[in-house]
C-alpha cells in the first residue's frame, strides 16, 4: 500500500474527527467570533472600495460599512415584524376555533385508531403500547432539552451580550484583517502556506458560492409560495411565505412540513378543495426548486447535488439539525484540501490545480 495514500487517509480520519469535535464543543463557545470572523470578510468588498475610492482611513471605512449594516438588517427587521403582527393578530384571533377544530379532529382520529388497534391480535395491541410508552418517553425527553435549550436562547441578557461581542469583534477584525491573517499563516510550517492560502480561498468562494445557492432556492420557494397561496385565496399568505421557505432547509421533507400537514387539517375540517389547491402549489413549488436545484448549486459551488445531499445527510446524523449547515461546509472544506494537495488522495485531483 502506498505509504503517502495511507498518510492521507489517517489525515482525513483526523480531520473529521477534529471537525466534529470543534463544532460539536468548540463552536458554541466561540461562536460570537466566528460570526464576526463571516461577517468581517463579507464586509470586505465594501471596505476596500471605500479606502480605495474614497480614500477613508480604514477605521473610519470599517466603522461607515458595520454601522450601514447594523442599519440595514435593523430597518428590514423592524419593517418585516410590523407586516407580520397583522398576520400574526389575525392567527391569535381565530386560534380558539383553531384549537376546537384540533379537538375535534384529534377526537376523531384517535376513536379511528382505538377502532383499529382493537381489532388486532393482543399480541400486536401490547407491543404497539409499548411503543408508544416509548415513544412518548423519547418525546418527553426532547421536549425537556428543548426547552433548557431555548432559555439559553432566550436569555436577553446573555444575548445583548452576545451581540456586542459580536460587533466590536467584527470592527477589529475587519480593520486589521491582514495583520490577523499573517499572525494565523505562520502558525504552520513555510511549506503549508501556499497550499493554505490556496484552500482558504477556495473554501470561502465555494462556501459563499453555497450560502447564496441556498438563499436563492430559499427566497425562489418563499416568493412561488406567497404568490401561489395568494392565487387560491389562502390565508396568512406572508407568514404561511416565510415558513415554507424557512422549511426548505429541511433535507428531503422541504416545503411538505408547511403543504401536507395544513392541506391535512384543510381536509379534515371540511375545506377539500383548499386542500387540493394547496398541494397543487406544493407540487408547483416542489417542481421549480428541483428543476433550479441541480444548476444552481452545481454552478456556485462545483459540487454535485449527490454530493450535497450525502453531506447534509452525514451532517445531520452526527450534529443534528445543524448538520443541513455544517455537512456541505465540511465537504467543501475537504474537496479543498484534497484538490489543494494538503490531502493527496486522489494525485490527478489535486494535478488539476
């Protein structure tokens, strides 16, 4: 066996041990610096072009383009929850008939499901309520860490906390970017560097190349959404927007987590032809994100969408949700070391450069 093949697979074997490590421990304690680390390179274009153009010290250029964005993301924020409360005051006012109809509909379903488990085997009875004392015991569990998990996030102090981090490290980074990325490049050795510069460049265009395939698909199905719910007089058509695009995250179920269960709850109440109409949309909304998908995703990060769904699936088996994130960022980061050389697995890849 080739020794330097065997090298590179030990060094692979390392490198996802790290990754998992660092971003299952690491992560969340550092996470205020490597948001300011994203935002401080996304800053950069604008920031040249002001010292460069404008002549501004880099400080004051720095200082001009954080407070734009602050602004920025403040105005869209504040603009996109004032349309939304109507939408959200509507929902409230009409949730006790929601919850009526929920009663009656579970009522219904669950008489349906006595009816059936009654006429099995005693056998099949015992081993489907050991099930669900199991299944009930697994979602307690869950439904108890989500909880402690969401005090942490909603934890005001903390988070303005986290936020100023975030902001004032965001400054420093960006205004000495160079000297930072010189003091990180000699920490290894003189013969890595080239190839380091060649996989942190790589790496970032393919992961923002990524970021913006996936805010493109997830705007595309947010933007189809609204104007297809529109088109049938649905309901909520803002809000109902946004969660389906905020669900095409979702690897395989996608905008299904929104379209089935309120199509279901459409039928069961009465209201078939909504039903039909919403999962006509689904099916529209569906067809035009996988028709986009491939291009989109091939083109802005050269990676195929096999490849992508292998990652996201990995992903979520060893980081859970997060894993639809950190999955394709770790194969990025992977293909550009191996195309690089820093991991020669595969000799005539790593030629190609």
């Amino acid at each position: 066996m080739d020794r330097t093949w065997l090298f590179s697979v030990l060094g692979l074997t390392g490198f996802l041990l790290i990754s998992w490590a660092l971003l299952t421990y690491g992560l969340p304690v550092v996470f205020p610096f490597v948001l300011a680390l994203l935002v401080a390179e996304l800053m950069e274009p604008p920031v040249r072009w002001l010292v460069r153009r404008a002549r501004l010290p880099r400080s004051l250029a720095v200082a001009l383009v954080l407070l734009i964005v602050v602004g920025a993301l403040g105005g869209l924020l504040t603009v996109g929850i004032a349309y939304l409360v109507g939408e959200i005051r509507t929902l409230i006012s009409n949730l006790p008939y929601l919850y009526t109809a929920g009663l009656d509909l579970s009522g219904q379903l669950l008489a349906k499901l006595e009816e059936l488990v009654g006429n099995l085997p005693e056998t099949v009875q015992q081993q489907i309520n050991v099930n669900l004392a199991k299944l009930q015991s697994h979602l307690g569990t869950y439904l108890e860490g989500l909880a402690g998990k969401l005090g942490i996030v909603t934890s005001v102090p903390g988070f303005l906390i986290n936020v100023v981090i975030t902001l004032v490290a965001t400054f420093f980074m960006a205004r000495d970017r160079s000297q930072i990325g010189a003091f990180l490049l000699s920490l290894f050795p003189v013969g890595w560097r080239d190839q380091i510069r060649q996989v942190k460049t790589e790496v970032w265009n393919n992961a923002i190349g990524w970021a913006k395939a996936q805010a493109l698909l997830i705007t595309i199905t947010a933007v189809v959404s609204m104007i297809g719910l529109a088109i049938i007089g649905a309901r909520y058509v803002v809000l109902g927007g946004l969660l389906i695009g905020l669900a095409d995250v979702l690897p395989i179920i996608g905008p299904g987590a929104v379209f089935v269960p309120w199509a279901l709850y459409s039928a069961f109440t009465g209201n078939l032809w909504l039903a039909v109409k919403l999962l006509i949309v689904y099916a529209i909304v569906s067809a035009s994100r996988q028709m986009l998908e491939s291009k989109v995703v091939g083109d802005r990060v050269g990676l195929h969408p096999l490849a992508v769904l292998l990652a996201i699936y990995l992903g979520i088996k060893f980081f859970g949700a997060l894993g639809v994130l950190f999955g394709p960022l770790i194969t990025i980061l992977l293909k550009a070391m191996i195309t690089s050389g820093l991991l020669p697995i595969f000799p005539d890849e790593s030629r190609k450069r």
